[in-house]
C-alpha cells in the first residue's frame, strides 16, 4: 500500500489552505471527540528528517556535527525500543493457536465458511462443468477474471492470496498469473473516527497534542489500513500515518484457520497439484502476519535504507518512531508521483524509462547482492520524486534471496547464454526447485524445445514476460516446488518491466540488467560466479575474445564498473592449486595472442616496405619471412584487433588507473607466474621457429620449380 498520492491531486494552493474544525463521534463509550483538522500546507513546510533537523538547528561546527550524530543515533535507538515496547503485543502467526482459538467457536467458523464456499464453490463448479464440456482451455481467461473478481469480494485474505498466486507459475496456468497480477489490494476505507481513536489509544496521547494538522479523510486505502497526511506539531514535519484496519487480526486468522484445513486436504487427496499446499499457506501467512506489525514494517524500512539509499537516485522514507507503534506507523512524506502516470511524470520533466531503469538496478542489486529485497513494487509503492529520484514505499512484505541463489541465479543466466540445458536443469537444485533425488534429465527436452525458439533473437531482445511465461509452462508441467524468494523476484521484475513497456513498447529489462550481470562476473571473487565467468569465456579450450568484449562493453556500463577489478578473479585462480587446467588454456592463449601481434606486426612492416626491395629481400614472397594463406593472415589480423580493443575499453574506463597494471605486476614476480611467462616464450619461439623452417624448407622448391 503506497503511503503516499498522486501530489497535484491531493494538495491544495497555499492561497486555498483553509482550517476546518470537525466533531466526530468515536465508537468507544459514545465520547465526541472535537478534532481540529487542517489542509496541510506542504508548499510550505520542507519535509526533512528529526535528525537533519536538530542538526542543523544546533550545530555549527565539524565536532559538534559528531557529538549531535552521535546523540541523535542514540535518542533514535530509544525511540526505537520504546516504539517496540508499544508493539509487544503484536500476534504471530501460529497454526496451533488459530486450531485452539476456532476450534471451539463452530458457529463463526461455519459462517465464515459458508461464505467462502458459496464463492470459491460457485468458481469450482463452473471449472469442473468446463472440463466435463471439454471447454477448459477456451474458458480459461473468463474463469480467471471470475477467480479475481471471486477474491475481491471475499475481502483482505483472499486479496493477499491472490497476489500471492499471481507470482506462482508452478500452480497457476499463465491466464490465471496474468488475471491475478491485476489484484489490487485497494478496499472500502473504515470510519475517520475509528482511525482517530486507534491512534490515540496506540500512541497514548491525543491527536492535538502530536499534529498540527491532519487530513480529515485517508488519501489512500488498502486491505490491511488506511494513510493519511499530517504534520508534526513539534517540528512541523510533514509525515504520513498508516492506521491499521480494526478487527483485522480476527478476520485473517479466522480465514488462514480455514484455507489451512482445505490446504491438509489438498495435499492428502489431490495428486495433480505436487507442490506442498501447507507449507505454501503457512509461510504466506506468517508474512501476512509480519505485514500487521508495523513496527517491523518501520525496521524493514530502516534496513532497507542503509542497503540501498546510498545511490543518488533512490529514496527511501525515514521512520519517526515516536508516533509508531504495532498498528500505526508514521513515515516521512514523499512528494511524487506514481510510476504508471507516464503523463504527469513527463509533465515533470522526467522520463519514465529512466526512473524503471534505476529501479531496475536497485531491485538487481535487492536481489543479488545482499539478498534483502521488497517483494510488493506495485506502482502504487513506486513513486517519482519532483527531483528525478525513484522512492521506494510500504515495506511490510519483505524477502531475502538465499546467498547460495544468488550466485547460482547469475550462473543460471550464463548458462543461458551459453545454452547450456543440462547445467539450466542442474542449477535448479542450487536454487531450490529440486529436491536432490529428483532426475534432471527428462526436463532438459523442454527447456531445450523453449530456449532454441525463445533464443532465435538475442538473450537481449528476449521480453522478460515471455521468458517467465514460457519457464512457467515448463514448472507447470514437472515436479517444481518454486521457493517464495524466487516467485516474488520474478514478481518484481515483471512488475518494472510492465512499467518500461507503457513508455517504450519495445523495452527489454534483460537488456537492462546486462550491465549488472556483465560488472557482477568480471569483478565478483566468488568461486561460483569465477567458475561461470570461465565457463563463458572458454569453449572447446580455446578463449572467446568476442565475449570478453561484450562484458566489458555491457560491464562499463554499470556506474559501479572498476577497470581495476576487472578480472582479477580469474588472475588469482589462474596462480592458485586448482587453477592448473585453467594455466594450460592460458598459456596456450597467450601463445596464440603474442604471435598474432608480432606476425601482424611483420606483415604490416612487410606491406610498407616498397615492392623492387621486398622481391630482392625475401625473394619474391607474399608475407615476408613467413608463410601464411590469407584465411590465416585474416585470422591473426582480427585477433590482434580483439586484443587491442579490449585494451582500449579498459583504458577508457572513467576510474582507470596505471596502478591497474600492479597487480599483474606483482604475479608475475611469482614462481608459478614466471613458470608461465617461461612457458609461454617458450611455446612462442617454438611456433615461430617452425613457421621459419616451413620458409626455409618452402624456398628450393619454388626455386627448382621455377627453373
């Protein structure tokens, strides 16, 4: 749920700001409550976090900005604590206590059933009279539109769950992926006075006492609260305020307790669906659950800051843990736009695609680099800031990438790449699709039979939505249990990807993420991605200039590309105990390099020298000293150009240093790398020495021929 709105629809002129009072009536004892409500003034009032703001208001030298930090982190870390003492009665999910709590309440879990049946019963009857009529396939996408509408209707829970199911390609066909990817989880607001009461009750203080103003009505609604605008009455801080809906708690538990008990019987009696169906319903869930303690909301947002706001172009909300608690959070208010109103974003003087690309980068470097990742980017949490910055909202559904997938989800690409199906199907159990006894085999024909198709175009043309719909078909077809991090990775990528596609039809975020990748596999020290970064540039032991050169290319484009850490990698293991196949490839590389250099180098010579003086010196031959068809002559000509390029790409890289050159510097001083240098002179001597025999050998008998 975004904590924000659409600015330019919501705020009034300055010149308009007018102040109402309001009485309403709270629910609780029959009280009034006299509520002074303004029109926030956000023209006028700079939104800057308690921490800047002290800062600035006390400090005025290079020490006191220490001290005051210092003070501030720790004031923060108190309002922290006490913001979770307020929060200690938080519910978790837990099975046994739903059974416990409902077990002994049959009338309202029978209503509640009765109510859920009537709807999922009425879908299910129309599926089972479909396949009965054989018109399953050709009724598909109404009965997905029916399953949507279906969910809306049964309220929060089955909302949530059919989000959830929008990112399960191993239990949906791809009509109902794409139907409930439409789910939004926008709902009826619930009254201003129950909102009001909550926040006093959970803050234990009175609303005059903490805003200056508040919004006399939410600004946006969602199935687990409502926001609205406010403004702090101690700093004048424009601030938004999640407020919980009421019996939120009840309701979701009392649905889990009954989807899990159909859940038990999925997995007893229903054979074709191969996934565990519990286990699914039991860690959704416990997110769903993480979702109503806004507390952890308030960390997941701190957290996420420290990982990723330190890029120029992202922005992160901060917490104002004084006025948060288990059901009411207040985050700092962000001004901007949603990233689907591609009108009033370019009104701004922004590009759309730029805001989707850096969200992009973001959400790779969520995913593979550390593992913490926001798993809900809907547009609706996806803001663009009047500055260009892309603002990242709601961080109640938080993920982490196992660090083992991480690296074996870049392998998998490489693998791609390469088209290598066996290591594809291999990878799965790096990333848990598989379980290990489970038989690869007879699922490299189908990933054969999508990839040759999808793959007549370039990795980089391939729309991320086709792949995803076309790997989708296949887990639906085998035995895959698809783990939640990764459903909820593809999720997200789709999700920026369908963004890119409302400014630019033809837009790739594959083609996007290369640099990444590229950047990820030239200067990442881990064995695994060393491993791929080999297997990519070695095939048939001979090296592929033509791919070094389209990952530095791809790689520089990454403004975290270091020239200087290009390779290194692979420069270690090329000198470490495991590295003696690769030292074979190398030195034979460098032998095959080093004479394409110097013949080029002698041809070239050879070809300025005027043509009276090359037939009286080297008798009449067409390459001077050497014998060499023009395919070969060809060959080495393009070869040295590789080389030279290559060169020249990691020279112009902008952090480019001399000093690059150090470190190879420093291995060759050592014993295994002067092994190498001597193996190498020695295999160069050694094919110029017969290159001249060859000459020498070829020169009587084109004289004896001649006469």
């Amino acid at each position: 749920m975004s904590l924000t709105a659409n600015h330019h629809s919501m705020l009034p002129s300055c010149a308009d700001a007018v102040r109402v009072s309001r009485a309403k009536s709270s629910s609780s004892g029959g009280r009034k409550v006299k509520l002074r409500v303004t029109v926030p003034r956000a023209a006028l009032v700079e939104a800057r976090p308690q921490q800047q703001v002290a800062a600035i208001r006390d400090v005025s030298n290079g020490a006191g900005v220490a001290l005051q930090v210092g003070r501030d982190r720790a004031e923060d870390m108190q309002a922290e604590a006490r913001a979770m003492s307020r929060a200690a009665g938080a519910s978790l999910y837990s099975p046994e206590l739903l059974a416990t709590k409902y077990g002994s309440r049959p009338l309202k879990v029978l209503s509640r059933a009765l109510q859920i049946f009537t709807g999922l019963g009425s879908f299910a009857l129309k599926v089972w009279l479909d396949r009965l009529n054989g018109e399953l396939d050709r009724n598909m996408r109404s009965r997905a539109i029916e399953l949507r509408q279906t969910f809306t209707n049964l309220g929060p829970t089955f909302v949530k769950i059919g989000q959830g199911l929008s990112t399960r390609p191993d239990l949906c066909p791809p009509q109902y992926l794409e139907e409930l990817s439409e789910l939004q989880d926008a709902l009826p607001t619930f009254p201003d006075a129950q909102a009001f009461s909550c926040i006093e009750r959970e803050l234990g203080r009175s609303l005059d006492t903490i805003y200056s103003s508040i919004s006399a009505s939410p600004i946006a609604a969602a199935s687990l609260g409502q926001v609205y605008k406010a403004q702090l009455k101690y700093s004048g801080q424009v601030v938004a305020v999640k407020v919980q809906r009421p019996g939120i708690e009840e309701a979701i538990g009392l649905d889990f307790y009954l989807i899990r008990g159909v859940g038990i019987l999925i997995n007893r009696y229903v054979d074709i669906i191969t996934s565990d169906v519990v286990a699914l319903i039991d860690e959704f869930a416990r997110r769903v659950y993480q979702e109503l303690n806004y507390v952890q909301e308030g960390q997941n947002a701190r957290r996420f800051k420290k990982l990723y706001a330190d890029k120029a172009d992202v922005l992160v909300p901060d917490i104002f843990w004084d006025y948060t608690s288990g059901k009411v959070l207040t985050m700092e208010w962000v001004e901007g736009v949603k990233l689907n109103e591609q009108e009033a974003i370019e009104r701004q003087g922004l590009k759309v695609l730029d805001l989707v690309n850096t969200g992009i980068q973001c959400s790779l470097r969520q995913l593979l680099e550390y593992g913490y990742f926001h798993a809900d980017p809907h547009p609706g949490n996806l803001l663009a800031t009047p500055d260009g910055k892309l603002a990242f909202l709601d961080f109640g559904m938080m993920s982490e990438t196992p660090e083992e997938a991480r690296f074996a989800i870049i392998g998998h690409v490489v693998h791609m790449v390469n088209r290598d199906y066996e290591a594809m199907a291999r990878d799965y159990y790096a990333l848990d699709f598989l379980s290990p006894d489970v038989d690869v085999s007879p699922i490299v024909p189908a990933l054969r039979n999508f990839f040759d198709d999808a793959l007549n175009s370039t990795v980089s043309e391939l729309n991320f939505k086709t792949l995803v719909d076309g790997l989708g078909a296949v887990l639906y077809q085998y035995p895959f249990n698809v783990p939640a991090y990764y459903a909820l990775i593809l999720r997200s990528l789709t999700v920026l990807e369908g963004l890119a596609l409302y400014a630019d039809p033809k837009f790739k975020v594959l083609a996007a993420s290369y640099p990444y990748f590229a950047k990820r596999l030239l200067t990442d020290p881990n064995p695994y991605l060393r491993d791929a970064l080999i297997e990519l540039l070695f095939k048939d032991r001979k090296f592929r200039w033509n791919r070094l050169e389209n990952l530095l290319v791809q790689g520089k484009q990454d403004r975290d590309f270091s020239a200087k850490d290009a390779l290194q990698p692979v420069l270690k293991l090329l000198l470490g105990p495991d590295g003696v196949e690769l030292r074979d490839l190398v030195i034979k590389e460098a032998v095959r390099v080093t004479e394409a250099i110097i013949l080029s180098s002698v041809i070239e010579s050879f070809n300025s020298i005027p043509g009276p003086m090359r037939t009286f010196v080297f008798n009449g031959s067409a390459n001077g000293p050497f014998t060499i068809s023009s395919a070969e002559k060809q060959s080495l000509m393009e070869l040295r150009t590789q080389v030279i390029t290559i060169w020249g790409l990691l020279r112009s890289s902008e952090n480019f240093d001399p000093s690059l050159l150090q470190p190879i510097l420093q291995v060759l001083q050592e014993p295994e790398a002067r092994s190498i240098g001597g193996r190498v002179v020695g295999g160069i001597s050694q094919r110029l020495a017969a290159r001249l025999l060859q000459q020498v050998l070829r020169a009587p008998e084109t004289t004896a021929s001649a006469a």
